[in-house]
C-alpha cells in the first residue's frame, strides 16, 4: 500500500479523526538510538518522541523484554522478584516521603488513579489544572484536559488557571508582583471551588508545563502555588510523563523546579514504549484508598514490564543520559539563542535539559503567535528529515523533545535544519 | 529472598491489602504451555490463567514481540502496517455491523472508552450492570464494579440487576417464568432510571457472566435483555474480556449466546500477556465521539503491540485452540459431572468451551454456598500442584479456566486432581 492507501485504511478501520501528524503523514519502519527511517529508506533525525527516551529499540531493553518474555509473564497476584527490584530502585530516585509504588500500564492510568487516591483521602470533588494541559484520556481526566474538551463537556468540579508565563504575559516585567498574579488564581480558584460548595481535593501540574509551552517558571511561584493548596487542605499530583525519567537534566521534573508532590504519576518513557506507567505516593494516600478498594490492574507490574522498567533505568545510568540530557541540553538551547538572534520570527526561546519550546510570533512588540508559520516549518522539517513538532496554548511553540542519547552531532543538525528551514519559511 | 520475604517486602513497597493469590503465595520463575514452575522448582498444571491463553510464553507470540521490538514501536500517529493488518483481522471476526476498531492497553482503558462512547450517542448516564460483576479499575467503570464496592461509593447513576442464575433461583423450575422475572428487572431498572430523571444509555454485560458464576443463561434471555435495552433507547456493551478469543469454543462470548452488542470490549487474553486492549463498535458510535473528542492513545496500537495481537491470532488459527477449546471443554464437562455424582458437595457443574464453573454447596436442597470448603480446595489443589481459583457472588464457585491449549491429558490431571482433594476435604 501506498501512503494514500494506508491512510484511506486507517479511516476505514479507525474512523474518521483519528489523529496523525504531518499534513503528507509518516510511514516509518525501523528506528535505531536517535534516527528513524520510513518506507523509501529515508532517514530522519527524531527530535520529537519522548516515549523511546534511551533510543529507539535500544538493545539492553530489548533483550530485557525478550529474555523475560521467554521465561515468565503473569499477573502480581504472585510473587516475583522483577516487580521487587524495580519498586524498590525506582522509590529510591524520589523523595523519602514518596514510598508507595502503584503500577499501571498508561500514563492515562496513572492520573486516572490519582485522581481517585486524592479524592479518597481529602473527601473533595474539586480539582485545579492550568488552562492550557493534557493529562489523558478517561472521563474523569479528560475534565482535565483543557487543550482538548472532552465529549462530554466539562463538569463543575474542575477550575483552570493560568499558567506562569513570564513571556506573554500581562503587561508588566516585575517578575515578583507577576508571581502574585498568577498565585492569586490559584487562591480564586480555591475560593470559587468553596463558594460552589466543592470540597477541595487539590492540584494536578506538569511540573515543567510542557503542554503550556514550558514556560520559564518566576522563582519561587511553584513552591508558594503548593504551599497555597495545601494551606487549603490540597493535595498536589506531579504529572511525570513528559517531564520524568531524566528529560529535564534531573531525574524527575519536579526535582528541577523544586517541590516535592503528594503523588508523581509516570508514563511515556518509563518502558521506552512497552506500555508501562504507574504513580508513587505518600503511604496514606495509597493505603486508606487500599483499605477500601479492590484495586488490581491485571497487566501492571509483571515480570516483563519491569525487565523493562529495571532496563530502561540501567541504560540511563550506565549512558549517563540524564547528564547528557543537561550538557547537551545546554549546547542545544545556546544554538537555539544564537538562531533567535538571526531569525526574527523566534520570540523566545525555553528548555530543560533535552526539552525545548521555540515561540514564534509574528512580531516582538505584540508577540502574536505565528501559528501558520510554525505548521509550515514543522512539515519543511519533516521534509528535510527532522521530526519536531508543537506545543503551547497558540500551538505556535516548536515542540523540540528528542531522545535522551542526543548528542552534540545530532544537535548540530537540527540547529542547521532550523535555521536552513526557517530561512526558507 | 524466601517468600516471606519478599511478601514483607511486597507490603512495604506497594502497602497493605495489595490482591495476593493462596494462603501460602507463590514465588513463580517459569512458564510454559499449560505450565507454570515455582523457585523450588516444583511444577503446577495452570488451570486459571486465561491472560497466556494460547499458552504461557509461546515462542510464535515471544518471537512476533522481539522482532518487531527490534524494528520499531512508536505510537499511531505514524502510518504503520502492523496495526492496518490487525485491525482488519479482528474486525473479520466480528459481525459487519462492528466496523470500527480502537486500541487501548487495558480491558479498563476499552470499557472507560465504551461508557464514553454510549453516553455521547445517547447523551444518557444511566447503564445497567449485574449485582456480581466486574468491569475494570477506573473511577467510572468501578461504578460498574458491584463485587467490589469502590472507595467512592456508588453514585445515582447505575442500576444493578440479577443475572440469570438458574440454580440458585427464586423458587420454581419454569424456565419461562424464571427469565421473564430476569427480564423484569431490566424493565424495571430502566423504569427506576426514568423516575430518577436519568437518561439511560444502555447495558454492559460479561456475555457468559463469568465473574457472577458463569451461569446457564436461560435460552432467549439474552436476546430478549437485549431488545427491551434497544427499545428503551440503550445500547449493549458486550465485556469480551474474559469471554473472547475463542475461550467459549466460539470466538467470541456473544457468539456463543447468541446476541450482537454495539460494542465488544477486549483484553486479558488480547496480547497472551503483553498489555493490549480496544474495541470494536459500529461506527455511529466511534465517528460520532471522534467528531468532539480528541481521542488518543499513546501505546495503543503501537507496531509491537499489534505484531503479538497478530501472532495470537495466528496461534488461535494454526493450533485449532478454538475448536480444542469446544471438544476438551466438553470433555471437562463430561467429566466434572461424573465427579458431581461422587462428591454431594458438587451442587452445579456449568461451563462454556474451556471455562468452567463448578458450585459447591452444603447440601443440594438449601444449596447454601460451601465458601469454607472453596477456599480450603483452592488452597489444597495449589499444594498438589493445580492451580483454580473461585468466583460467583457467594465465592464459592470453582473458576477453572486454563490456557487453550489445554489438552486431553492436562484434563486427566486436573480431573484427578479435583476428586483427590475433594476426597480429602
């Protein structure tokens, strides 16, 4: 089949809408560390998937995956020591207070549990996220999702606020009167929770706002943001997914903007693609919510799930990827300056170890979001074989997310391809 | 670590009240086929485990997994042939009317999407479920969940209603009378749902009811449930989680009890293992959600996710698991009914293909569930080397459900096994 005819398949068999990338899509067949290659043997530097973090199909995960595929795969209902190694090595990169492990296999999952452990333990219905986030797809967290609105529309129990840009920003350069602006939203949104008759449960946040756009956090607003919730009975979730596993410089998001959660939910890299996520948590919220409810998920945590798991977190240990991702992350977000020095159209320029979002706008006084430009420029470098894609509450942000063994060669092409295509644009 | 140890350990990592299998668990290392071997090295004909159904760690399905592993795995938002193959396979097995697939990891993630499918076309909440059921972990489809109370209690919107036991029933032996009482609680369900000014949008069932007991569904029930659910402006979601990919001797539960849903849920034995999941509907249903929704999911579909669904189904066709599923499950039938004559405790003996439920009872007049005697069987049919579990409202009905390719011979052993320990009992 050719790519018209996969395409009509796809409909066919998936319906109308299912979402795919790039206006002439992707047929990729075989991945390799940082390069994938479609059906006509084309090569493309990957500078957007977060999911194979330690590389496409890397190895020692692979052989991990295979080696207990053979042996072993059932259930947690008995006992094995994969789920035992893993727990206990994963419980140890986080702060003391996180000592629960709960395994899922989505990060979609994670939050959906979440959810239900902080509503357990607080008794509250009412939930704050930003304006501008995703955290997945069931009917409880797609109320969450306010990228997307859900089918359903959303209930009474979700108050949104903004998030703490300090590029776009009210007008104003005062960074400490911006942080109380936007820690007063937080207040309001707790204060319209209780005018509503809405107990308050807490919040849920990427801690590198990644949806938003990343966004350069004011100092001093996240650990103010949790302290307002949980002065008001709140409690905070981490949203891992995008930010966990070393993607940042640390190990975890939350460890580069400095606060420790109630609960860090995990998703995407965590299996670097086998289905693979879960949540650690303050040992009160998983063992109240355990004294009332039956939780088992059938596939969660076994034997080859954490072959995966231990793998992944052998490699980035023994590639020093999460170092990596802070020194090359450097070197990238240098080259993306110089670039915005040369190119107008780049408003601003933002990144956390390997994980960069480019504003662009139309011009630097309004800062209009250059959302055409930036569709154009994500399908020119697909074209010149770079994948990148957008972020951003305009969409208008290149989303630039590679996997973690990126090194100073690869980021020398996609400053090149940026530059060559946006001097072209 | 000995198994003290490590359930020590389970307990400080996990917490307390985390699902464990036997009074003295099991430390499992390998599986093979239809068996499963402990760290002593002591070996258990499996006659539970319907997740590994074409048998634990088939090569084909272990081989299928790393080689795409090896390729490729990234998410559906690239073009890719595994999934288009797949998905045109399973839709084969279903009825025309079933045209439309989506891919998840979980049976939870298929049935959350199923409830927000049904209730964005009828823009209903209200949904019908057994008194003794399960559906999965999230906080809406645990709504479902009338074996397990959820931490949040129940909401407004649920109706339970009997399933149609024919053994333990309301007092009198004519099948027609029985089902139209059957019937009567959906009818009447429904009419609670109105008077509670709850629109209704439909019916999720486990089509051979096997968490209640696995029952002999009284003939024209389910066609007859159905029609009064469609009169009444409700859709039907068949749970083929536990019932589907030839378990019943038919492909699909449905099949075999004669009933087309709008929707059939998969998962536990969808990926032998490997965390796959979806559904398949009539396209109404998922066109009509993908118009508002921005339905996605990240390791749904993935090309090695799809690579092992594809090499399930070819296990189920090059080793006849379907039609093996029919006769050894006839055999089984055959002989626990001759071990029913034997052993008074046996109150009911009742099966589908290769799923079997066997009631055990004080005596055959009260038929007061024998749930002391279940749980010391389990217990001693684990010391000599079988492994069954037990489900039903009451939990003292015997679940035997092994892989598919369960075998004459395995059934010999297991069928020795049940009359040496009940002799014993």
């Amino acid at each position: 089949m050719n790519i018209e005819q996969m395409i009509a398949k796809r409909t066919q068999l998936f319906g109308p809408n299912n979402p795919i990338f790039y206006e002439k899509p992707l047929h990729l067949v075989k991945g390799d560390g940082v390069w994938l290659t479609d059906a006509d043997g084309k090569k493309y530097l990957d500078c957007y998937n977060n999911v194979p973090t330690v590389g496409h199909c890397h190895p020692h995960v692979v052989e991990a995956l295979y080696n207990q595929a053979k042996e072993l795969n059932t259930h947690t209902r008995y006992l094995h020591d994969n789920i035992l190694q893993y727990a206990e090595r994963l419980l140890s990169t986080y702060d003391d207070s996180l000592n629960r492990l709960v395994l899922t296999c989505t990060g979609s999952e994670a939050n959906e549990l979440a959810l239900r452990l902080i509503r357990n333990l607080t008794g509250g219905q009412g939930v704050i996220c930003t304006n501008a986030t995703y955290h997945g797809n069931t009917a409880a967290v797609a109320q969450l999702s306010s990228i997307f609105e859900p089918a359903e529309g959303y209930g009474p129990h979700i108050r949104t606020v903004r998030w703490p840009d300090q590029y776009r920003t009210p007008d104003m350069t005062d960074v400490q009167t911006l942080t109380d602006i936007y820690l007063d939203d937080i207040r309001q949104a707790i204060q319209s929770l209780k005018e509503a008759g809405i107990p308050f449960a807490g919040m849920i946040l990427c801690p590198i706002y990644a949806n938003e756009g990343l966004p350069n956090i004011p100092e001093g607003y996240l650990e103010q943001a949790t302290k307002i919730v949980r002065d008001a009975g709140g409690l905070i979730i981490a949203d891992e997914v995008q930010a966990g596993f070393g993607r940042t410089g640390k190990m975890w998001g939350h460890q580069s903007t400095g606060f420790v959660p109630d609960i860090a939910t995990m998703g995407k890299p965590m299996g670097n693609g086998h289905p693979l996520a879960g949540l650690v948590a303050r040992d009160e919220l998983v063992d109240r919510f355990r004294e009332k409810d039956m939780y088992f998920n059938t596939f969660g945590g076994n034997p080859v799930s954490c072959a995966v798991g231990n793998a992944v977190l052998d490699v980035l240990e023994n590639e020093n990827l999460i170092s990596n991702a802070a020194s090359t992350g450097e070197y990238v977000l240098s080259g993306l300056r110089k670039l915005a020095k040369k190119h107008s159209i780049i408003g601003d320029v933002r990144g956390k170890g390997l994980f960069f979002g480019v504003d662009l706008v139309k011009d630097h006084i309004s800062k209009e979001p250059a959302v055409e430009e930036t569709r154009k420029l994500i399908n020119d470098m697909k074209e010149h074989g770079i994948l990148i894609s957008s972020i951003g509450e305009f969409n208008n942000v290149l989303k630039i997310r590679p996997p973690l063994p990126f090194n100073k060669e690869n980021a020398e092409l996609l400053l090149e391809g940026i530059n060559h295509c946006l001097s072209r644009l």
